[in-house]
C-alpha cells in the first residue's frame, strides 16, 4: 500500500480508493507541485498520468517505461520546480526524465558506461545498474547503484558530475537532501549516515531496514522509517564541521566499564537500603548517552583492508547466523522469535568530538512489538521505559518528554528493572566476534543518572528473560531457543557466579520467576511441559554457589488438551503463599503447582488461547493471551479448593473479575501495587494505560504500524502520515507523537 498526499488540494491519495487503471499492484504515486496530475506506476513497469481535476481521468499510459524492481517498489522522483519526473528505466541501465504534465521523454543518460572527467583531466568509466533516482535541489539527479555507490548527474545535460564510493556495504535503501543541498542523508545496513561532501557520520538505531528518510521543510529534523519512526535533530546547522580523523577522535574500545566494583545497595538483611524515591525526569540527556555511534572519515579510510573479517568469512557468517534463527522455532508467542539481520556493524568505529555531532535522535514513534517483557513501568516513582530497535525510551508520562538511552548495535529482546529503582538492565540480539564466538551485549543503567553504568556479555544467542532477585542480590539472565543457557550474576560486582543448562538437550525457558518472599528461589517454565525449581544454595563465605534443580512435570491430562507440545508459557509465585506457583500453557490452562512436594494441585481452563501474561497481588491474578484478551481474576478461594479432583473443567469457585480485549497478544506488561492501573505491551506495536477501577478505561499510549512502512510523507513539519503493507494510513502528531487517525480500504478505523 503507498500514500500520497497534495499540500494544495489537502487530499490523501492511496491506490485502492482512486487509482482503477492497473490491473496488478501500484509500485508509485507522485503528485504534480500544482496538483493537477497524478502520476502512477506498478508491477509491470507501467507509468500513467491522470487529470487529478477531472475525476483521476486516465490521460496517458506508457507501457513497460520502468525497470521492475527486485524490491517490488518503484521510485519516482519529482524535479524542485515540478516541471519533471525522473525513473529508472526501461532497464535497470538506464535513467529517465519526463516532463510531469505529458510523460514525454526529455533526457536518457545510460549509466552502464559513463564517463567522469576528474579536475587533473583523468577519465573514470563506470558501469552501473540503478538502484534508485532522486532530484536534488540544485538541479542535480542522485543515482544510487547496485555497487552501492552514488553517481551525481547535470539533470539538463546528463552531464556526470561525481561519483561517491562505499556509500554502503550492503544494502542502500533511501536518501534525502537538504534544501539548500548542503548535506546529504542515506539509509543503509539498518544505519542512517549524515554527508558533508566526502565526510560522513553514521547513526545507529534502527533493527529493520531504513526504508524513507526524509528532512523537514525547515531543515532542523530528519524523519527515518524502519522498524519504526524515528525523528532526529539536525546539529549539523549550528556545530563546527568535523574534520577527517585526527586525536581528537578515538575509537570506540572494545570494553567499556566491564565488571567495574560497585558499592552494594543492600543492608546486613540482604534488602534494599532505601525504598524508591519518586523518579525525576530532566529535560537534557546526559552527554554520554545522548551521542550515537558515529563515523567521520575520508573514503580513502574506508578501505576494505580495515575490515579484520573477509567479505567470504561475513556471508558464511550471517548463512550460520540465518540457518540457526530458522531451526527448531518455538510455535508459542511467548517466546522471542528474533528479527532476521541483513546487515553487520562495521569492526572499527569511531566517536565524533564533543559537540560535532551532525545529528542527535530526538523522539521515536513506535514500540518493538517483538521484544518480550521490554516494558518497565513503576507507580510510586513514575518511572516508565520501553524498547524500540536498539534503543531504550524512558518517557514522562505527564508530558511526554522522551530520553533515549543508545549503546546497543543490535535489537533489544528485554528489559527488566530492580527492585529498589535504582537499575534497568536491557539485552540485545547477538552479534558474532572474531573467533565466531555468540556475544550478547546486556548494559546496566543507572536509572538517576540515565547512562550507563556497565555492561555484561553472556555466549547466547538472545536473551529470552532477565530478572532481578527479591533484595536485589543477583541478576539472572536467560538463553533463547538456540542457546537455552541460564547465567546467575552478583550484583555486588557483576562477576558471573555460575552458568546452567538443563539436562535434556531438547528443553529451553521460555519464562522466569523469582520467589517474592525467599530471596534464593527461582521458578523456570520450559518446553516440552516441564517446570523448573530451583534454589540457590550459597556456602557462608559466599564463595561457593551451586544451583538446586527440582524438576516438574505437567499431568499427562493437561497434555492431551495441546495439538503441539505443551510449553510453560509464563509463571509467578502467589504473594499469599510463597510455596505456591501459579504457571500458565499454551493451551490455555493455569496450573497451581505445590514447589515443596513438586505436585500440580489443581488447575483450570482460563483462555482458551496461550497465556504468554501472568501476574499475582494478593487474590487477584491478571492473565494475558496471545490474542489480546486481558483478563482480571478474583482467586480468593484459590488455597481453599488445594488438592480438589477438577471436574466437567470447573474452575474451582475462581471468577473473572473484569476483562479487555486488546488489539493483539500481550508480551508485557506493568501493574500497580492493588492492579488498579498499569500498562501493558501487545505484539503488534501498541502500549496500552488500562484503569480497573470505577473509570474502566484503556487509553492507548503508544501506537505503531503493525508490518513495514512503505511510505510516508510529511504535512506542514507538524504531522505525518504513514501507508504500511498491513493496509493502512496513518496520521500522526509529530509534537507528542500521538495517532490521531487511521484508515484501512473500509474506511476510517475507530
């Protein structure tokens, strides 16, 4: 789905309401500047021009005129004065410019053999294939090729002007220009990259492919459209130029503050000194977490002889990383099902001087819907923060305000929060180092300070779950599907105390518990219906730890309920009774399990789809499914029906107390201390504020497009609207970031 949009006649075009001449998919819409004509591309390479006056009469068609694109999207590109549209095609060897108002042929430059006469009279050829064009504002056109390089032309002459080198390593996607055409922006291998001439500083914090960038009609911001939207403030106007390499750069170490001695927080009781103290949101990042990882050099640096990995040992790299992510896929949504990688960050990376970054990200719109528990939300101190890509947003719900704390390459699976909230610890999708060795980055931030404190590295392949003990003593990380590897840490210094794995090769987690009142107890829902208890059991001089492992079996009755293999799909302790733990399935069923005798007590049907959600206060149980059904439960009279035969299903006197239905599965979720209020995270991008109490509401937060973003165009710097392949259009607000409007082929959504 693609949308256009004409300032002048204030009207939204997207190609199932008005476009009826293709027979196949539209590739491309472009408005002319005074509205008048629309011009359409689709599949097949087919270019018409319609009288937007006159119904969208169809007044030309030239058949076959653009190359087909691998990518299935063809880009038409409108010259500053309006007066020209340029192509690529009949072939991928080939550019075309057409007037706008007749589709009549005015230039063809054929880039398969062209010629760049340099200032000392030296004669470059080049051969090319297109993968893209673009006007500039100062009458020149921007090729981008398929050997990922830049070729500038004389849009009257067809003139060739420039070549720019290496302007990605694998994929080159989008590009965008200042108005006064000072500074060049392209999006490539999930990376923005700001250009001043032959200078660039790259920027990091997209998981997906770039597939628009865009600067606002004021050139202070840049838009780019990924997994998400991602707004940045151009600095560029404002701080000195960075030149080309010298000492005032340095390059990023390969270990930063990794394991530092850190005071303990905790009393002679093992609890957290001081209770949490209301969170304070300042306006201004912190220098540090503010800056992005950024690159300023020559193309002459930018040699391939850098690159500790050959280009050969890369592919056989990402094939093995490719084949892992497909094997063995769990088929429950609780699980974190990481997000394909088509690119790798570069081995030799440098930080940009103080105060000469050209950009600084702003604001995102949007939440990573395929992370897991990657919401942390705290209601006495307020604070509250969400993944999205590599990055974590800490946001003021009273106005707003977004700090976005950067330092992860790859996406975020997960987050989670101490007890005292005074850390939150997120972890990111590996990435493979020089020995081909699985690294997974996991930093610590200090919450007052928003910056990072230290970061960890655990040899999985994701972290599936991560938690914090009851006084905040230890930090457990958990492996994926691939690497089922569970990691205990002190939090005292960070050192790692043990690793474990379970027994049986074909097991992994899938979710984590800690004991709410033994601070030593953990609980582990796994695959295959096996449940996990386990004990820490520390020796006096604490330098000796061992893990104890009770394994749990789920009845054979509750099996046969499953068509796939049953899985633990999330688990948690009753408050009332700390020898309790209540675990849910992938079939619906909540089991009480008893981890003294390591007996099922009782169980019953709660969802008739997956419980990927659970969490208990007191009596009352809040169950989330992965088709968004929310539910609140009374379990008052839970302990009094203990070891009672289940018969005809009965759920034991148990009663559903209220229940939303929310617009996809629930992956996260975040509740006050009595459940009258909290935020819960749904996979397909949204977060939603639900109220329990006597308002009964559900406000939505955050909303995002639930697949890739085909287009987007912005209205007046103060909105923008945004098509996506789940066949909607969206409006959104740019000052607050909210979705004021949507609409599918029916018509306006509500």
């Amino acid at each position: 789905m693609f949308v256009v949009f004409h300032i002048l006649i204030k009207q939204v075009c997207c190609y199932f309401i008005f476009i009826r001449h293709h027979t196949i998919c539209i590739t491309g819409l472009l408005y002319s500047h005074n509205g008048g004509r629309l011009i359409s591309s689709d599949n097949e390479g087919n270019l018409c021009l319609l009288d937007a006056n006159d119904s969208y009469k169809l007044q030309r068609t030239v058949a076959k005129a653009l190359s087909i694109s691998r990518k299935g999207i063809t880009t038409l590109s409108i010259s500053p004065d309006g007066k020209h549209t340029a192509y690529v095609g009949p072939t991928e060897f080939v550019v075309t410019i057409v007037e706008t108002n007749s589709l009549n042929q005015t230039l063809r430059i054929d880039i398969s053999s062209c010629t760049l006469i340099t200032n000392d009279r030296r004669s470059i050829t080049s051969t090319e294939a297109a993968l893209f064009v673009r006007f500039a504002p100062n009458r020149q056109l921007l090729v981008a090729t398929t050997n990922f390089k830049l070729l500038k032309f004389d849009s009257f002459t067809g003139k060739l002007l420039n070549i720019i080198n290496n302007i990605h390593k694998r994929t080159f996607d989008c590009l965008t220009l200042s108005s006064d055409s000072q500074y060049l922006v392209t999006g490539g291998d999930n990376m923005i990259k700001f250009w001043d001439e032959a200078n660039f500083q790259s920027f990091v914090g997209h998981s997906e492919p770039i597939r628009k960038v865009f600067f606002t009609d004021d050139n202070m911001h840049i838009v780019s459209i990924g997994d998400s939207i991602f707004i940045w403030d151009v600095l560029a106007w404002t701080t000195p130029r960075p030149g080309l390499l010298n000492n005032t750069q340095c390059i990023v170490p390969s270990k930063i503050h990794e394991r530092v001695p850190i005071l303990s927080n905790l009393d002679n009781n093992g609890q957290p000194r001081n209770p949490p103290e209301p969170f304070q949101y300042t306006q201004q990042m912190n220098g540090h977490t503010a800056r992005a990882i950024t690159r300023s050099l020559s193309n002459s640096e930018l040699d391939n002889k850098n690159i500790n990995v050959s280009q050969g040992q890369k592919k056989i790299n990402n094939k093995k990383l490719l084949t892992k992510q497909i094997d063995n896929i769990p088929t429950i949504r609780r699980h974190f099902i990481q997000r394909i990688n088509h690119s790798q960050l570069a081995k030799k990376r440098y930080i940009a001087p103080v105060n000469q970054e050209s950009l600084k990200l702003k604001s995102i719109i949007g939440y990573n819907g395929n992370g897991r528990e990657n919401l942390v939300w705290h209601a006495h101190s307020g604070f509250f923060a969400y993944s999205v890509g590599c990055n974590v947003i800490v946001e003021n719900l009273n106005n707003n305000h977004q700090t976005i704390l950067t330092g992860h390459t790859e996406e975020i699976s997960t987050l989670t929060l101490s007890n005292d909230i005074t850390l939150l610890v997120s972890a990111q999708c590996s990435t493979l180092t020089n020995k081909d060795e699985l690294q997974t980055k996991i930093i610590i931030w200090d919450i007052k300070m928003l910056q990072q404190k230290l970061y960890l590295h655990q040899s999985v392949h994701a972290v599936q779950s991560m938690a914090f003990s009851r006084d905040d003593r230890f930090l457990i990380t958990m492996g994926d599907y691939r690497k089922p590897l569970l990691s205990l840490w002190s939090t005292h210094d960070y050192t790692n105390l043990l690793n474990w794995q379970d027994e049986s090769s074909s097991i992994y987690m899938n979710c984590l518990a800690w004991n709410s009142m033994r601070a030593n107890e953990f609980c582990l829902g796994c695959s295959n219906g096996c449940v996990r208890f386990c004990t820490i059991i520390e020796q006096t001089n604490n330098t000796n730890i061992r893990l104890q492992v009770i394994n749990g079996q789920i009845p054979l009755s509750i099996s046969e309920h499953t068509k796939n293999s049953c899985e633990i799909a999330s688990c948690v302790y009753l408050i009332s009774n700390s020898q309790l733990v209540l675990c849910s399935t992938n079939s619906g069923f909540v089991i009480c399990w008893n981890t003294r005798t390591n007996t099922c007590l009782l169980h019953w049907k709660a969802d008739s789809n997956e419980i990927c959600y659970m969490t208990t206060m007191k009596y009352k149980l809040l169950t989330g499914s992965s088709t968004g059904c929310l539910r609140l439960w009374n379990i008052e009279s839970l302990e009094v029906n203990l070891g009672q035969t289940n018969t005809n299903d009965s759920n034991y006197g148990l009663t559903i107390q209220d229940e939303f239905q929310l617009d996809d599965g629930i992956i996260s979720g975040s509740f006050d201390n009595t459940f009258d209020m909290g935020i819960v995270g749904t996979s397909c991008g949204s977060l939603w504020y639900i109220c329990w109490t006597t308002e009964r509401t559900k406000t939505r937060l955050v909303a995002s497009q639930t697949d890739h973003i085909t287009g987007v165009i912005p209205i007046e710097d103060t909105h923008i609207v945004t098509s996506s392949l789940d066949g909607t259009i969206r409006i959104f607000q740019l000052e607050d970031r909210n979705e004021i409007l949507r609409f599918d082929a029916n018509g306006l959504v509500s």
